[in-house]
C-alpha cells in the first residue's frame, strides 16, 4: 500500500479541521487518488477544483478591498491560489499520507512534492462541491484560506513573476521580454503547457511548463529573473 492514512482517517480530520463531513466516501477517495494507482483518478476532480478556487478566492478578496484596482487583486488571487500556497495548505492538513500513489510514484517521494499535493488539494475542493453544493464549498474554501485572507492586505501583495521581470526589465532600459507557446500535451481536461520567456539581448530563453499558459508564463518569467539576476524572482 502507498499510503498511510485511510479515508476513514482523512473524512475525520477534514470534519474536524474545517467542517465538512464527506457523505459519498468515494468521492474522497477519488480525491486522493493519483493516476499511478488507478485509473479512477482525481484529475478531473483537480480540474473543477481549480476553477471553483479562483471563483471564491476572487469573490473574497472582492469583497475585502473594495477600492483595489483590477491588477491588484489578480496579484493576490495569484498569491492565494499558487502551487506553492496549496501544497503548503495540503501539508497542514496532513494530506501526503493520506494520498493514493503507485509503487514508483511512492518510492519517489510523491507524497511530499509540491505539485501533487497542490492536485491533490484542488481535487478535494472538487470532491467537497460535489458531495454538497456551491455555499458549503464556498465555505470549506473560506475555511482553509482563513488565516491567509486575514492577514492578506494591499500593502503586501507580492508581485507575480511576469511583473517583476518587466519592471526590473524597464528600470534597466531593456526590452520587454516575449513568451511563446513551445509544446502543448495531454489530454484536454489535464494540459501541460511549455513556454518560452524571450529577452532581447540575453543569451538563451527560460524555459517552463504549468498546467495553463498563465501558470507556465509565469514560471519562465521566474526562470527569467534567475538567469539575468540573482537577486531578482
């Protein structure tokens, strides 16, 4: 067996911890199934995740900064919902035990990498929905991002990578770097996407995948920061 939890475990923790107590328990297990150990995995679950997220995260901080501009609140969308955030919301909750994974996938350690938990988090979300409705999930939502929107203001919205390499960019007279489509894979509802970030007068494009162009331009642009300054991404 490749994990050490059992949904039994998990659907008590989640009660517990943030008030949801799952009636379909296939659905949990479906949650924390990744597609080394079955076929019926959580990727579709990771896909209506992903969007319920960014619905009731930008309708919370819609709510909470009412004066704050259009850019501002993607940056702090983009804050909240990042793969870095959920696998660290995912590691709180203890949920790398509790997840699924083949005998390759196990030994190599996924149950501490960061992007599988972040899946595995958004397919938890996506199994929430669908074993109640749209306000308990808004709620579970609100429940495991309350420490982060409280303590979330203007003043300290960190800059997306996009952005901090065009304004480094700009202070220093260069040009604006241009991002291209390089490969697109998978199937439709589980894309990988692979971008370049092109600057003019920098040796080499960065290059870098995500799970959308948004996600991958980001992660080039960060790429980006690295190669031209240590101190910058």
């Amino acid at each position: 067996m490749a994990h050490t939890g059992t949904g039994k475990d998990l659907n008590l923790h989640i009660r517990n911890v943030l008030g949801h107590d799952f009636r379909n328990a296939e659905l949990l297990n479906r949650a924390m199934t990744h597609r080394s150990f079955s076929r019926n995995h959580n990727e579709r679950l990771e896909f209506l995740g992903d969007a319920l997220l960014g619905m009731f995260i930008a309708d919370a901080l819609f709510a909470k900064f009412p004066e704050a501009a259009e850019s501002d609140l993607t940056r702090l969308r983009s804050s909240l919902v990042n793969k870095e955030t959920l696998a660290r919301l995912a590691q709180q909750l203890d949920l790398g035990r509790h997840i699924k994974f083949g005998e390759g996938e196990h030994k190599s350690g996924g149950w501490r990498k960061k992007s599988l938990l972040s899946n595995a988090m958004e397919a938890l979300i996506g199994a929430v929905y669908l074993d109640s409705n749209l306000e308990s999930c808004r709620r579970f939502i609100l429940s495991l991002y309350a420490c982060l929107l409280d303590d979330l203001t203007i003043e300290n919205i960190p800059k997306d990578p996009k952005s901090e390499l065009q304004e480094y960019l700009q202070a220093n007279k260069k040009s604006l770097p241009a991002y291209h489509v390089i490969a697109e894979e998978g199937e439709a509802h589980n894309k990988m996407f692979t971008i370049e970030c092109r600057i003019d007068g920098i040796a080499g494009p960065a290059v870098a995948k995500g799970r959308n162009k948004r996600d991958a331009e980001q992660a080039a642009a960060r790429a980006a920061l690295k190669m031209i300054s240590p101190d910058a991404g």
